[in-house]
C-alpha cells in the first residue's frame, strides 16, 4: 500500500519589523575615481639612436680648390691662420723703407773720389795683360815700319778715353745696352739720388743716370761717370731700397772700382784679342794635321809646346802669370762689391740693402729652378773653379758683412 508523499515542512511566517522613515542617499558633489594602489614605475631603458648616415659630398665651388679624397687615415688639415694684411705698395710713404727725399741744403765734401785698396789691386792684377797687350801692340807696330812708335803711344794715350763723356755715353748705349730716362723715368730717380748723393756729400750731377729695360733687379757703375738701373728696381722698389741700389753704385765711383776694371780691361783688350786668334788658329792647324796620320798631330803637338816653352822663357814666365790672374781678379770683385754695400750701409741703407739682397737671393733661386725645370728636374751643378770665378760675393757672406749695420745700437 502507497504511502502519500511527505508535505514540505512548515516554515515560520516572519514577523513584519517596522521600517525606517525613507531618507535619500547622500553622494558627493564631485566626482572621485577610484584610486588605485600605488604601482612602481617602470624601469627607464636607453632609447636606441639612428644610425648616422653619411652627408652629402660637398663639391667645390670655383672659389675653392679640391678637397682630398677621405681616407681612414687621413688628417683634416689644420685651420687657416687669418690672411696677413697686404704689404703697402712700393711707392706708398707708409713702407717700412720709404725714405724722405725733402731734403734742403746740401754738404759737399772738399774729396769727392778717391782709390781705395780694391782699385789699387785691381790695376796691379791687369799688369801681365797689360804688358801681354803691349807685345802684341809692339809685334802689331813693325807693320808701319818707322811710325810703329807712334802707334804704341797712340794705344798708351787711349786709356784716357775711359773718362771722355762721349765715349762713356757710346760704351753705355751699345755695349751695356742703356739709355736715357724719360722726364716721368727721370722725376723719380732724381729725388731719390739727390738724397743719396747728400748724404755721400758728392756732388750728383757729376755722375749720369741711365736706365736698362730689363725685368731683373740689378744696377751697374760704368765708366767714370755712369749709374745705369733697370727698369724694374726704379718701378718695383720702394725709394728706400732704391736708394741703397744706388748708394752701391755710387761705392763703386768713389772708392774708384769702376775706373780702375775699365781701365784695366782696356789695356788687356790686345792681348785677349790674340790670345783668342791664337787659339782659333791652332784649333785649325790641329784638325789639319790629325786630317795627315797620327804622325801629323805628334809633329803638330811637339811644335806647339816648343813655342809655347820659348815664349815663356823669353818672358820669364809671364805668361803663367796670365792664366792665373782670372781667379784673383774675381776675388778682387768679391771685394770690391762688400766694400761697396759698406759705403751704402754707412749712409743709412743696411735694413734696405738687406732687403735688396734678400730679393736677389729669391731671384737666383728661381732662376736655379727654370734651369732644373728644362734639365728634368737635375739642379744644375756649379763646379769649385766657377764658384772662384764669380764676381759677386754670395748672399749669406754680404748679409753677414752687413751686421754691423743691422744691429741695434745700445
């Protein structure tokens, strides 16, 4: 028999409480979110840099030369100093060797030229050519039979013409290839000399100015009364640094330099002239005899050498004499020029001559390296014997000369 499924159970009926009066709900007037626990911040990592990338070459531009391709081990030259600011002009009065040329009355000293020990050496060392000369002009004289004797003093007394003006003016024009200044020419060099002659105490219209048309710095004394300059130093040197051009020159007049190597050139005239026909001719009767057989040139040689042994002997070696007096005149020269830069530096000109030197010394350097250039760059070599027979001191022994002068004075 089925039993009826149990009823639920019963639960108690809750009792019914009394309610509180209804009150709204209070919220703030603004807004707050919720805050959140504080975390820890995260930890900062390197930001990665782009690679750099080359710049663009720079081309240079026609104001700019080419710049050196890079290499690793190249180094960038360093900074240009700043440009030096451009030398004044030559004929600007704010030149370091500018020199006043207003000057007034002028002191003429009473002894205007005299022979100094140079002049007196240089005569001395002409006298084997000129008594070679004087054989020559003896062996030349018996031609004219009984008038012979006047044609070796005729010769004698033409050493006198070395002074005469016009033949001075003839010997300037077609062997040192001068001429007369032009009246602008002659507006700037006289200035210039009157100051140099002042301070000499000479009197300046006792010498000429002449002017070479060369572009080199040079100058010369000719004559007796002959000053030649180029063109060059008169327009591209300062008037200080000309001043001392022509206060060299003027050395060479007053000290009687220039006299003396005429004088004496004149008198060795003859002698050289034979001496050249001589060699000329046995030039030629030794290419005829070496024509003949081996014979020929023995005969030829042994003939030679007697002459020439007889004619020592019968002029008590004069004629060796001869050979050797090129190098001593030379060194005579060598002389004569450092007492001449004395002259110009005891007037005041040693800072300019220096300067004069100076420029000199960059001219044959230059010159040096044409002559390197057209030999395939071989710097043309100079020999002991060329070194003795040069005329002119070289730069470091006439700069060293000149440091009397150049030294402050205490």
């Amino acid at each position: 028999m089925t039993q009826p499924p149990p009823s639920p159970p019963e639960h108690p009926e809750p009792t019914a409480q009394p309610r509180p009066p209804s009150v709204p709900p209070q919220y703030p007037q603004t807004f707050q979110p919720p805050q959140s626990p504080p975390y820890p911040h995260p930890p900062q990592y390197p930001q990665p840099s782009p690679p750099p990338y080359p710049q663009p070459p720079q081309y240079p531009t026609a104001s700019q030369p080419p710049q050196p391709p890079p290499h690793p081990h190249y180094a960038p030259p360093p900074a240009p100093h700043p440009p030096h600011p451009a030398p004044p002009a030559p004929d600007d009065p704010a030149h370091p060797h500018h020199i006043s040329t207003d000057r007034g009355r002028v002191h003429i000293a009473q002894q205007q030229r005299r022979t100094d020990a140079t002049a007196v050496g240089n005569l001395l060392l002409y006298l084997p050519n000129f008594l070679c000369s004087l054989f020559v002009v003896g062996l030349c004289s018996l031609v004219f039979g009984g008038l012979g004797i006047l044609v070796v003093l005729a010769w004698l007394a033409s050493g006198a013409l070395v002074f005469h003006r016009p033949t001075e003016s003839a010997l300037a024009r077609h062997v040192l290839h001068l001429r007369h200044p032009t009246p602008q020419e002659q507006a700037k060099l006289q200035p210039v000399w009157r100051e140099v002659t002042a301070r000499a105490g000479v009197e300046g219209r006792t010498y000429e100015l002449w002017v070479e048309d060369s572009d080199s710095l040079n100058a010369v004394a000719a004559a007796g009364h002959i000053v030649g300059v180029t063109r060059f130093s008169m327009n591209q040197l300062p008037n200080g640094e000309l001043a001392a051009v022509l206060a060299h020159e003027l050395g060479h007049h007053v000290g009687g330099h220039a006299w003396s190597s005429l004088l004496g050139y004149w008198y060795a005239l003859p002698g050289r002239v034979a001496w050249r026909v001589l060699r000329v001719v046995t030039r030629v009767m030794f290419a005829v005899s070496r024509a003949f057989s081996c014979l020929g040139v023995v005969v030829f040689t042994v003939f030679v050498g007697a002459v020439a042994l007889a004619t020592i002997s019968s002029l008590y070696g004069l004629p060796l004499l001869v050979i050797a007096v090129p190098y001593a005149l030379a060194a005579v020269g060598r002389r004569a020029e450092l007492r001449a830069d004395q002259h110009a530096a005891a007037l005041g000109f040693a800072p300019m001559l220096a300067a004069v030197l100076d420029k000199l010394h960059q001219q044959e350097q230059w010159q040096a390296a044409a002559l390197a250039a057209r030999n395939g760059g071989v710097p043309p070599a100079e020999s002991p014997l060329s070194r003795l027979l040069s005329s002119h001191p070289d730069y470091y022994t006439r700069l060293h000369h000149l440091q009397p002068w150049l030294q402050p004075q205490r």
